[in-house]
C-alpha cells in the first residue's frame, strides 16, 4: 500500500509514526516544502512560548511582596533561548523519518489525478493520501499594506529586533502574546482589534482580565478599530485616526492550505476541507489538522492522526471533538475547553483559592468557570484565567470526554494547596442539587 502524506508539519509526522505502530509495511513517502516538523516547531508554539516565559518571570518578581528584586530582561538573550528551541534546522526531524522507514521528497506537492501527486516535475502515484498542509497568515485586504515590509508570526519569531513602536493588527491569540512579549521587552505596542473585545473566540471575562493585563503593561489597546490603509510608516484607521510604528505585525487569523488539490473534487469551504468523522474527505484521501479548520491547534492535528492511522489500519475510530482544550499563553494565562455556552455555570474566584497567597502577593485576579447540562448532571465545557491554567484545568478535559457525572467529580480529592482544588469550589457552586433531577 503506497500512502502518500502531503505536509511534513506536526499532523502530518504524527500520523507517520502513528501508522507505524500499526503497520510495518505500508509504503509511505511525506511530502514538504519547507522544514519538516512545521509551523508549531518552528514559527509557532515552540518559539512564542519560550519568548513568553522570560517576561513572565520577572513580571512574577513584582507579585513577591518585595522577596525578589533587581530582576530585569535581556531580549538578546531571550531570543537566543528561543533559537535554541527552534533550532529551524529540521536534521534531526529528517533522520526521525529515516528511522520510520518513511521517505522524504522535498518541495510543493500537487495533485494532478486521483492517486497522482506531482513535486517538481515528478510523479508520485498512490494509494491512500493525508492532506496535512495546515495554515498560513491571512492577509487582510488593506489598501497599501503589501507596499510595506510587514510582519506575521514568522518574522516575529526570527527576530532579533526590539521595534521602538510596533503596531498589531489582531487581538486574537497570537496578537495578545506577542503585544504582550514586545511591550515587556521595551516596545510600545498598539493592538488594533476590530470588536468590541479582545479574544472574541474565548470567554469574555477571561478575555477581559487579559484586556486588563495588557493595558497595565503599557500596551495601547484600540477596540472597534479598523485598519483602512497603510501610508508612510503609519496605519489610518477608519476613524481618521493615524497609528506611526516602526514593525507592523499583522495577526488577523489563519487560512487554510488548499492550493493544488482541485484534481480531487473535494467540498473545500473557506474553514477547510470537509471531512466526516473519520476524517475522511473523499475516497482513499483523510485530511488532518489545520487544514480542516475544526479547531487550528497542533494537538488537534496529532489527534487527527491518531484517528486516521486507525481507520487506515482497519481499525474502528471516530473524532470527537467535544472536549477540545486549548491555552492562550499570556499572563494572565487562559485555558478553555468544550462548550461554555449555556446550560448551567457557576465562577470561583482564583483569590480564595489558598494556593494564590502561597504563588504570588499582592494577588491578582483569576477564576474558574465550569458549565454542565443539567439533565445529564456532567460538564459539557470549562474556562480557567490564573497561574498555570493550561496544566490544572485538563482534568475537566478528561471529565467532559468520559461525561464523568457531576457527583463523582465532587467526590475526588483535590491536593492542597494547588490551584487544582479551584476546580471543586466552582464545581460545588452549580448546586445541581437544587435542579430537578430527569425522570
């Protein structure tokens, strides 16, 4: 069986060793155009949260009540640490594949025909094909800005240079974790976001202790904004208004990587490729990770991988999708997982939660949200903001994907003094007790 894996990025080397395990024969050749291991390793995850980390500390020193001083950055450094990290020499990556028995073909693979994919002039037929090619920056439609040398993930993350003003364009994830890096290295930062709230994906209160963080560390934050053109080393913004910088940034989002797959007839929506459950998006060809648009987060895509090695394999899977986690790296941090609309929720606040005075002091705000459907008495979503919340909350991932009962939850034992034990404090507060249980 020949497979071929379009996109050597995290989803595509994932399914790679995932099949491995399944199958020692299958004949598999990874297509890539730029470093193999991808976005994340690279330009992505890797690099902004080793660029994060640093800032954090030292911004952690002033919440010592005095105990630590002196502490101060130095971004030459930082970026070193980050290089460190992300090397962006993808050697060992390539001798990894070696020892899968996986072959490497560099450059832009195309399909030319059902079960052909064409890389520079060379054919590659197959039996099974893994669209993994993942995202790229979208660019919004803004008159003058491709006169100017702006910047997106990628360039903020090989950088070397502390911009005196940087403006950015997006209040999304990646806008609010690197204004917040290059204001905390000695950048004014003005972020440009066109709702009425920052992080419009995430909940709003969480959303709004970032918007507070933020602006405490000096970033100039323009809501309802709309960046109309790009003149002079400056952004104009709808209202006449004129923004100068140094560096733009543009952080407005994702497009998927559908380019060279017309050959196939898939249903490609401005999301993504269309897949069923099994990540199937016609026969003989799975899409995995970004690309889909399900969720754009490399553990989606390693998930992704594990399912279609299965179903490759003969093996029974399907993707669930309803306890995705994921964590916005600022500080504070902010972590959420499933679906935090409705049903019935109840907050604790992180300040009455022992492990804050032992962490940090004077202590800042933080919460823990949950959200269950009270009929079936489980969650069906969670949103923490606080300290570490990306590491703690994860158990509610766990509990919203095995529907663990509301009841069963309240009964396991917390550590103390973690901020773990958040998590049964805002549990106890939905009092579904006073909910008339289903007959």
């Amino acid at each position: 069986m020949r497979i071929v894996v379009l996109g050597g990025g995290s989803s595509g080397e994932h399914f790679v060793g995932a099949l491995r395990r399944l199958d020692a024969d299958a004949e598999i050749t990874v297509v890539e155009r730029r470093l193999v291991g991808g976005e994340c390793s690279y330009w992505a995850c890797m690099p902004t949260k080793t660029m994060l980390r640093a800032p954090e500390l030292v911004a952690a020193a002033t919440h010592s009540d005095g105990a630590v001083s002196g502490a101060k950055l130095d971004a030459q450094r930082i970026f070193a640490w980050r290089d460190w990290v992300a090397e962006r020499d993808d050697t060992s990556q390539v001798e990894w594949l070696a020892t899968q028995n996986a072959r490497l073909v560099r450059g832009d693979g195309i399909v030319t025909a059902p079960g052909v994919v064409t890389v520079d002039g060379g054919e590659l037929p197959y039996d099974r094909l893994v669209i993994a090619t993942g995202s790229s920056p979208a660019i919004p439609p803004i008159d003058g800005l491709d006169s100017v040398d702006y910047w997106t993930n990628v360039d903020a993350t090989e950088t070397l240079e502390v911009p005196g003003r940087l403006v950015v364009l997006g209040g999304g994830p990646v806008g609010c974790e690197l204004a917040q890096f290059f204001q905390r290295v000695g950048s004014q930062v003005t972020l440009v976001q066109g709702d009425v709230r920052l992080l419009s994906r995430v909940d709003a209160d969480a959303a709004a202790l970032v918007d507070e963080a933020l602006r405490e560390d000096g970033v100039d934050i323009r809501l309802e904004a709309r960046a109309e053109k790009v003149a002079a080393g400056a952004v104009v913004l709808a209202d006449g208004s004129e923004l100068p910088f140094d560096r733009l940034l543009v952080a407005t989002g994702r497009r998927p990587n559908t380019d060279g797959l017309d050959a196939l007839g898939l249903t490609i929506s401005r999301r993504g490729i269309d897949v069923d459950e099994r990540l199937r998006a016609a026969a003989n060809v799975w899409a995995i990770g970004d690309v889909t648009g399900i969720a754009p987060f490399t553990h989606v895509g390693k998930y992704h991988a594990r399912v279609v090695a299965y179903d490759m394999a003969g093996r029974e899977a399907r993707a669930d999708h309803r306890a995705v986690p994921a964590t916005i790296f600022t500080d504070p941090q902010v972590a959420v997982v499933g679906d935090t609309e409705g049903g019935l929720s109840a907050t604790w606040d992180l300040q009455s939660v022992p492990r804050l005075s032992t962490y940090e002091r004077p202590k800042r705000r933080g919460f823990v949200k949950v959200v269950a459907d009270p009929e079936r008495r489980v969650l069906k979503g969670a949103v923490a903001a606080g300290p570490e919340s990306g590491e703690w909350l994860q158990q509610l991932t766990l509990a919203i994907r095995a529907e663990t009962p509301v009841d069963v939850l309240l009964d396991v034992i917390q550590p103390y003094p973690t901020f773990s034990e958040g998590v049964f404090l805002a549990l106890r507060e939905l009092n579904l007790d006073l909910v008339s249980k289903p007959d």
